[in-house]
C-alpha cells in the first residue's frame, strides 16, 4: 500500500517582533550538514527522519545545471518505505516551518519571517520536470496579527503554479494585497506536487529567488542599480553605488534564456549589448554573488 503525507494547512502565520530584511540564501549557495541532511540555509524543507522507521531526503542541492553561481535547490517527489507501506513526501522549501505528522500521515506549514513590507511581486528562475499531469506550485503570503482574535489576518497573497517547464525561465508572481494594513510576517512556500497527486518523481529546480519593491535592512542609501537609457537598442548604461564590490549582470529574455552575462565594476559602466530581436529583456543584478533586483527593458531597432 502507498500513503502520501498530505499538506493540510498552508500558511497558519504567527506575530513576531517586526525588522525589515532581504531573502535569506535567496540563490541557495549555502547549506548545511545536520549530520543526516544537507539544508538550505534560512529554509525550513521536508527533509526528516522518524527514528529508524522511515526517512526523506527530497530536498536537495544541485550543482550540475544551476540558474546562477554554484548551486540551487533541488525538490522532488519521492517515495519511502517503512517495510510495511509505502509513504509519498513531496519536495517542501518554506520561510517557515514545515510539521509531519507521521502517524496521521499529515503536514501543515507554519510561521514565516518577521517582515514589514509590501513587496510587488516575488520573482525568481525555475525549471520543472513533472511525472503525468503534475504540477508545481509556489506561493507568497504576508499576514499582520490581530490582538483582537489572537489570529493573523491576510494582507496580500499571490500564486503560481506550473506543468512542464523544462529549461531556466523566469518567473513573477504579482502579490494581490487586500488590506492596506503593513504585515509584520512573511512566507513563502515552493512545493515539487499538486498537494492532491503527488506524482512520484516530479522535479522543481529553484534559484535566484527575490522580492520587487523591497529594501534590505542595510540600505540607509539603498543600493539600487538603474539602468538607462530605457527603451535601448545598441548600448545601455548601468549605475550602481557600491564602488568596491563584486557586481554581475545577466541579460535574459522572457523565458528567461541568457543572452548575456558580463562582470561589471566601479559606480557606473557602459554596456554594448548584443544583437537583439524588439522586444522585453530582463537585467538581473548580482551584488557579491546575491541577486540584488532586476530591471525590465525594451529593446527597440536602432
């Protein structure tokens, strides 16, 4: 017999004391041994172990075919054996904390991140490889606690989910916010399965991971990057404050194929671009090897 742990809540987000921040491991380079896994820094995942019944591995990092830098993430959905049945755990990655039951063979993810802004959107790269008619599904919600009811009160949400997608592309979720309250928590959750097929084998790859709109809770002076002239054609230039640091561009198009890839350096800097069809492009901005935002271009005969 096969079981499946079903993913019975999706975000129950509690209050926490409020700061402003950045993505933790948003390119997911880091990771680290807990002497049975390896996780991603700054994630809760699905990877567990029940004492010696039974065991998950299905977050992982992989190095052969990353969006950027060294690594990203991993998700698949695999199946385990307790020696008596067969147990599904689907490939989990969450700013908050992801619970099994192994009993009831159930799972529900809760909290978030202490956050108190209202991002536009999330963006980031993903492939995915589903097994039948499976799909991905990654989402974002912002929540404000209520001392009224002792409950947390949704203030923006936005989804996406996503069949076979086989190659880098580039996703962008709008949040749709329906109070104008500020929340004070943040989650966000990427899952390898539709919650109700759990097609065994179903891989989501996931990298450079960002939020639009935002700041980081170092910019006093944000570091933004421009870019200008917008619309181009032949040559743009790209600002940025930062003189002594490791700066990157990746040009990308709405697939989010690369075009061009090239190291920049010092506050301003001059870029010839390449042949281009018209049309829209991406500028993705890497700051000492983190994704730092992004730019949307129109490219238009010269």
């Amino acid at each position: 017999m096969t079981r499946k742990i079903s993913l019975t809540a999706f975000l129950l987000l509690f209050a926490f004391s409020v700061y402003t921040q950045i993505l933790p491991n948003p390119s997911f380079e880091n990771w680290t041994n807990d002497g049975e896994f390896e996780n991603p820094d700054g994630w809760d995942c699905s990877n567990r172990s029940f004492f010696s019944i039974i065991s998950f591995n299905p977050v992982t990092k992989e190095s052969s075919d990353p969006f950027h830098g060294s690594f990203s993430a991993k998700l698949e959905t695999i199946q385990e054996s307790t020696g008596e049945e067969y147990v599904k755990m689907l490939g989990v990655l969450t700013l908050g904390t992801f619970d099994v039951d192994i009993i009831s063979r159930t799972a529900k993810i809760t909290g978030g991140k202490p956050f108190n802004q209202k991002p536009t959107a999330l963006t980031g790269y993903y492939k995915y490889v589903p097994i039948e008619n499976d799909s991905c599904d990654i989402r974002i919600g912002l929540t404000k606690f209520n001392p009224a009811t002792q409950t947390s009160d949704t203030v923006g949400m936005g989804r996406m989910t996503s069949g076979l997608t086989p190659g880098w592309t580039r996703f962008e979720i709008p949040v749709d916010y329906s109070s104008s309250d500020e929340p004070d928590t943040l989650n966000i959750v990427f899952l390898s399965s539709d919650t109700s097929i759990f097609n065994v084998g179903s891989v989501l790859w996931l990298d450079s991971i960002s939020l639009d709109g935002v700041n980081s809770i170092e910019e006093k002076t944000p570091d933004r990057f421009s870019v200008f002239p917008n619309p181009a054609s032949k040559l743009i230039t790209i600002i940025s404050p930062r003189e002594n640091s490791m700066k990157e561009i990746k040009i990308t198009d709405l697939n989010g194929k690369i075009i061009m890839q090239q190291q920049i350096s010092g506050t301003k800097n001059d870029v010839e671009l390449p042949e281009l069809n018209p049309g829209y492009y991406f500028i993705d901005y890497y700051l000492n090897g983190m994704h730092s935002g992004s730019v949307k271009i129109l490219i238009q005969q010269p």
